[in-house]
C-alpha cells in the first residue's frame, strides 16, 4: 500500500468531500466520504480514497460510491465503505462484505449503577473472561453436531431461544431479528464448517471485546429514556464480535471462486480484490445464501456471549439475569450485504447495499425499526477504543436520502496493527488504563498493543461527522469501566 493519497477532494458542503467521476477512466460513479476541514489531512494520510475509487468502477453500481468519517484502508473495499448494486444488474463482492461476516455491535443494559459495579469491577471482567473465551482460535462456549450446527446457521436466533440461550423477546432488539432466511447450509464448504462449528460463543482476537460500561452523558433524553440508557452512571455491557472462522473461511472460499467469474466475465476490476459476481448468477447466489448462514452464526454467537454475560452478573451479584434486568438494547451488523429498496435519483429501485465496516442506520418510523424505537429511530452503535468513549446514535431520515440507510461503525483505525505494536508496550497500556479508573483482562499481550487507545481515531469527531451529515443522531456517551479482550 502506498502512502498517501493526493487525488481530488472536491468539497460539497461542511461534512461531505466528493471525489469527481472524471477522476479516473472506468469510473461509473463519483465518490463520496463523509469527513470534515479538520479530518482531511488524516484521510490524505491513507490510499483509503483510492479504494473508494475502485469500488465506483464496479459493474451496476447505483449512487455513489461512499465511506464514513471512520474510512481506513481495507481490503478491497475500504473499512467504512457503503455502495449500492443494482439487484438484476449488478454484483455481489465477498471482499466488499468483508472477512467477518457480521461483525457487529450489541448493547446490553441492566439496572445496575456505578456504585453497584465498581467495588466488583476486577471480580466482574474476571467473570466475563472466564465466561466468553477470548483470542486467537479460542474454541467456543458450546460443542455442537454438524446438524445442530447447520440448523444454528441456518435458522439464526430461533436456534439461541430453542436451546434456552435467548430470551423469548432478544430478538426484537436485533437487526433482522437475528435471521437472514435466505441461509443454505449446503453453499458452506466442509473447511468453513469445520474452523466454524466449535467456534459459537467465543469472541476471538484483534478489535473484539466484551466492555462493562457506564452511561457518561445524554445528549437525547427522550430517545434515551425510549432506549432504557436514560440514567448517567447506569451499567451497560457492548459485546463487539463476529462469525470468527466460519465467516472467514466462507469469504476465502468465494472470493477464489468470484476470481474465476471476473475472468469467465471478462470484469474489467483495478484491484483483484473487489472480485465479485453478477448477484443473478450461479456464483452470486451460492454467495449470497453462504453469506446468510455466517451472518446467522455471528447473531448466535454474539448471544452465546450474552448467555454467558448474563451468567457471570448474576454469580458475581447472586441475582438472577431476570432480576438484574439484562436486556438487548440493540444488536447491529457493520460488515454486511442486504437486499433493500431506496429511492435513488427520483425512482425506487432494489439494490444489494454492501456496508463493510458501516451500520444500517434506519430513521424513525421505518418497517424495519423495532417497535419500542418506532419514535426516535434504530439505534445505531459506536465502539471507540477501550480508553475513551463509545456512543449511542440512533438513525435519521438523512440517511434514507444520503447513504442508502447507512452510518459509520467505530473510531477507525489510524494506526496499522504492526505499527502500533512497535509504538506501544502492553505494561504501559494496561498501566495508563487503570489510571483512568479501567481495568482490562486480556488474551494475550500483542491483543493489548495492537488495540491501544492511540491506534484509533478520535470517535467523538467521527459521529459528530456523522450526525452533522443528518445521516445519526448522538443519544448517549458510554465510558468502560472493565474490558474483556482476546
């Protein structure tokens, strides 16, 4: 990857930068990245805007090509990227979706307050730890049949609520209720199957955590209350993880095989890496409906994990979940396709959108909004990094006009992993954290390095980016007080 990046950023208004079609040859569309004056000169630092390039050379693509405030480096398409693909004309890229499929962000609340939880901090993260296995190729909380695996995969949270690991009611508060129907065990090959089925309840390694926090600030009282985060200093716990091998090996597999589509095809691509396939095809389809089953095991794993949070609150406390009322807020996807209908340029059309690290972020009053947040919009959640904020958005109308319902997904990264363990040491991290009153229970130490606090972007300019853009709202400010880390 080269340093830097010195093409054109033609400013639209205080929040959007565009990137003209006549940039390149091959560009069907412009680009588009949501920044502001004061993170340009960071953006400039990434061939990040590159990729956003690529991706608007893409067959069918509809709108322009997109990036949040969060926009880094990635593969393919940049962490942050958004792009729409017509449903009969355009295709379906695996590296656009992203290694591990659904990634995502889940937010438990429960009526406890700091002063119930910091005296226990240290005994209550040690729980969270033991409770969830953390790191590189660490083995899940279940052991489970091939066929009970593809009934997991297959049926999405309906699996977790037969098996007693939900509650009957967690999957109103998750994206899609916690099913992609289109799911089709038998498009998964026997090696994602295998690095997959012992893997459920487990966090795995690099940004995933599991983060005990407290509510800081309300910015949105109202939506707050309607969320159940309206009291500073009530306890929350977010759990940041995905599909773990099972999701990667199903990407690997489909990106070698859509490499041999865009030769049969003759797609014309600037970066082997956006390989794809027209949705329609063969090759397309077996895609979609593998990509289905890895994002029905990320929801079930993300609820495993819950199972077990919910366990360790209710020994350390010696109350019941129930009792400690640890309920879903949310549960978002950020690496993710979906079929879903936009008006682009005058006329409803069905498109396939791609967000690879990017969050649905769906306004009020949307079909898709949960019941309880018909009034203020489907939350949208925002992991900072484990020594500053995290934050609660919720979707605007904005976004519906702007990023095809999409927002950003985390603070981004603005250090590479390899550099920050070179920056950074672990004693130091861990040192310089519980100054600030935080107490982290890590896998190993290359986990604590890779992931310090200076790695990462600022996240409170990445969502006032983002709700300066119409596209979130800011509802709630979250600081950790003890992290769990792979």
């Amino acid at each position: 990857m080269a340093e830097g990046w010195g093409g054109p950023l033609n400013k639209l208004d205080e929040y959007r930068f565009e990137i003209p079609q006549s940039y390149k040859p091959g560009m069907r569309t412009s680009g588009l990245i949501f920044i502001d004056d004061t993170m340009v000169g960071q953006l400039r630092q990434d061939q990040a805007p590159e990729q956003v390039v690529n991706v608007a050379t893409m067959p069918g693509i509809v709108g322009r090509s997109m990036a949040m405030p969060d926009i880094h480096w990635g593969y393919g398409f940049p962490i942050g990227g958004v792009a729409a693909f017509d449903y009969d004309e355009g295709v379906i890229s695996p590296g656009g979706i992203g290694f591990d499929i659904n990634c995502g962000v889940r937010l438990l609340r429960t009526n406890l307050t700091e002063a119930d939880v910091r005296p226990v901090i240290r005994e209550l993260t040690d729980a969270c730890f033991q409770q969830v296995p953390s790191g590189v190729g660490e083995g899940g909380l279940i052991r489970l049949s091939r066929q009970d695996f593809g009934k997991l995969v297959t049926d999405g949270l309906t699996w977790a609520v037969e098996k007693g690991y939900a509650w009957p009611d967690d999957p109103d508060h998750i994206e899609a209720r916690g099913h992609l129907s289109d799911a089709d065990f038998s498009k998964v090959g026997e090696r994602a199957i295998t690095r997959g089925k012992d893997q459920v309840g487990s966090l795995g390694a690099g940004n995933h955590f599991v983060e005990i926090q407290k509510v800081d600030r309300v910015y949105d009282a109202r939506a707050a209350a309607a969320l159940g985060i309206g009291q500073t200093g009530q306890v929350c716990v977010m759990i940041h993880t995905g599909s773990r091998g099972f999701g990667h090996q199903i990407a690997s597999d489909y990106i070698d095989l859509c490499e041999s589509v865009v030769k049969r095809e003759k797609i014309q691509l600037p970066d082997m890496q956006l390989a794809c396939a027209p949705f329609g095809s063969r090759e397309g389809q077996d895609y979609w409906k593998a990509m289905c089953c890895g994002a029905n095991f990320a929801w079930n794993n993300r609820q495993v994990i819950t199972f077990g949070v919910r366990k360790a609150f209710s020994t350390v406390f010696g109350r019941s979940a129930e009792d400690l009322a640890i309920e879903i807020v949310y549960d978002v996807c950020h690496n993710i396709g979906k079929v879903e209908d936009h008006d682009v340029d005058g006329r409803r059309r069905r498109v396939v959108v791609h967000r690879k690290g990017a969050t649905r972020a769906f306004p009020p009053g949307h079909p898709e909004t949960p019941a309880e947040y018909q009034d203020v919009g489907q939350p949208v959640l925002i992991p900072g990094d484990m020594g500053t904020y995290s934050f609660v958005l919720v979707g605007l109308p904005g976004a519906m006009e702007r990023s095809f319902g999409s927002s950003c997904h985390g603070a981004g990264r603005q250090m590479s992993r390899a550099a920050a363990t070179r920056k950074y040491r672990a004693n130091d991290v861990v040192q310089s954290l519980s100054q600030r009153g935080i107490y982290l229970h890590a896998a190993s130490r290359a986990g604590i390095v890779e992931e310090a606090p200076g790695a990462y972007k600022n996240v409170e300019d990445v969502v006032r980016v983002a709700e300066g853009a119409g596209l979130t709202k800011i509802v709630a400010r979250m600081v950790p007080l003890g992290v769990v880390k792979g």
